[in-house]
C-alpha cells in the first residue's frame, strides 16, 4: 500500500489545501454546505493532481532513474509497473467523474468540471512538450497553483480578490524559480533538459523579484478598503509581516542544501511550519473573532 500511497503522491496533497482559501477568507469557514462543496473541490484536485504525476512519472522514468533523490520513485524504481499505473489512473477518473457529477448537481456550474479538465490538460502539454520550453514551464506550475484557488472560489461561488490572485501568482513564481534554481545546483542540466536554457544567477534575480511582488500584492489585499470593508476592520496589515518571516524562513531553506520541492521545504523545517500555524491562528482570529 505504502508503494501505492507515493505512487498518487499524497503528501503533494497539500497543495490542493489552496482550494480553502476562498471559504476562509470569504468568512464563509462555519457554513456547513460550503465546507461540504469546498472539501469535495478538495478531493476532486487530490485525484485531479494525482493521475497528472503518475502521467509524469510514466512519461519520466528513464530521466528519473538518474536522478538523486526521483530514482526512488514506484515507477522509476520498478517497484510499481507501468500497467499497474494505468489501472490506479482508471480508478482515479472514475471517482472524479462521480463527484463531479454529484458536485454539478449541486452547484450548476459547469466551470467544476472545466478547471480540473484544464489542469490535467495543461500538464499533459507540460509533460510532453512544455516542460522544455524556459519559462513556459514555470508558467504551467504557476497555472496549477491560480487554478486550485479558483476552484475554491468556483465551488462556493465566490469571488477571489485580485491581490490574492496576484499574490497566488507571483508567490508562485518565486517557487517555480526556486526549484529550478536548486535543480541546477543540485544536478547541473542532466536531470531535465529545460534546466540547460537557465542559468542561477538569471533564476535568483527573477525569484527574489517575484517573492517582493508577492508581498506587495499580499500587503495590498491586506489595506484594499473593499477588503477593510467586507472583513469589518483594519487590523490585517499585522499579519504583513508574519508572511514576510515565513517567506524569508522558506528562502534560508532554499538557500541551503534543499532540492526545492516545495512541499518537502515545509516539511522539512519545524520552524516555517510553526510560523505558519501562527500566521493561520492570528488571520482566523482576525476575520471570525473580531
């Protein structure tokens, strides 16, 4: 089960938690029928994200055998074959397809059906064509973090602030750039061939350029009067730099020996993980306390 469990990459699931940004932030946390549709969203992008890696890893596995820290994975290892692969992926769209339908049913809007279709599209383009094209390929990772938030906002029919959207964009940016960063420290250009067309010094230009955008937009959301107006105070700018410390503690991470995965940057650092629990108590006292 355990070969199963990394095949799906469930650990990755945490990205799909950005589908909740909307109900939190929206005040909506305590509607019970919004929770429900937003945590189907959720399940949706878990399989969603899950047939596109294991479609990756179908379509990497000579390239990930000789990669560090990749080789381990169930496909390139051999511990999974490539038709059990196909079969997990035919179980998954099953699922998807159920609850969708249902999750149709009950919010008549075709757009949770769309968005998941895109993504598992956009990475397809990305596997087999994309992920080689500079730049182009960051825009693909960045596209499936927009989408996530989208979905949430979608699912409960709410509509996401443009800071936000900017701040999901950039903050992105600053990730994708990070990986590929640490990618070529790491491995130099042998593990993707993308990583040939960069260089370090043009990838922490642009990522520390995009992290600075990604606070600003976040600091502008925070003072936007619309969003003063719907939240009821002005005390949001406090949080500003409780976001800056967990930025500052994910670039000294980046900066160190990490590969740059996101997810295994967090996990990896009790302290950013700490900051962010903090960022979340304070920023939910912030909207449903006062």
């Amino acid at each position: 089960m355990n070969k199963y469990i990394k095949l799906i990459r469930m650990k990755h699931w945490l990205k799909n938690f950005l589908v909740f940004l909307p109900i939190f932030f929206s005040l909506n946390l305590f509607n019970i029928n919004y929770i429900i549709l937003t945590t189907l969203a959720f399940i949706v992008f878990c399989f969603t994200s899950s047939i596109v890696y294991i479609l990756n890893d179908i379509s990497d596995i000579e390239k990930d055998k000789l990669h560090p820290v990749k080789k381990f994975r169930p496909l390139a290892s051999g511990e999974i074959s490539k038709k059990k692969a196909y079969i997990v992926i035919g179980i998954l769209s099953v699922i998807i397809a159920v609850i969708m339908l249902f999750f149709y049913s009950k919010t008549n809007n075709i757009f949770v059906v769309l968005i998941p279709l895109i993504y598992i599209v956009l990475n397809i383009l990305y596997s087999k064509k994309l992920k080689n094209v500079p730049i182009i390929d960051v825009v693909i990772l960045v596209s499936g973090f927009v989408l996530r938030v989208m979905y949430g906002g979608v699912a409960i029919n709410v509509e996401v602030s443009k800071f936000l959207y900017l701040m999901i964009i950039f903050g992105s940016f600053y990730l994708g750039f990070g990986k590929r960063r640490n990618e070529i420290i790491k491995n130099g250009d042998k593990s993707r061939k993308v990583l040939s067309l960069y260089n370090k010094e043009f990838l922490d230009k642009n990522m520390y350029v995009c992290l600075g955008l990604a606070i600003v937009s976040y600091s502008l959301w925070c003072v936007d009067p619309t969003t003063i107006k719907r939240i009821g105070n002005d005390y949001l700018f406090w949080t500003i730099p409780i976001v800056m410390v967990i930025l500052q503690l994910y670039s000294l991470n980046i900066e160190g020996n990490s590969h740059g995965d996101p997810i295994e940057v967090v996990l990896s650092d009790k302290k950013l993980i700490a900051v962010v629990v903090l960022y979340i108590i304070v920023m939910g006292g912030l909207l449903y306390l006062l």
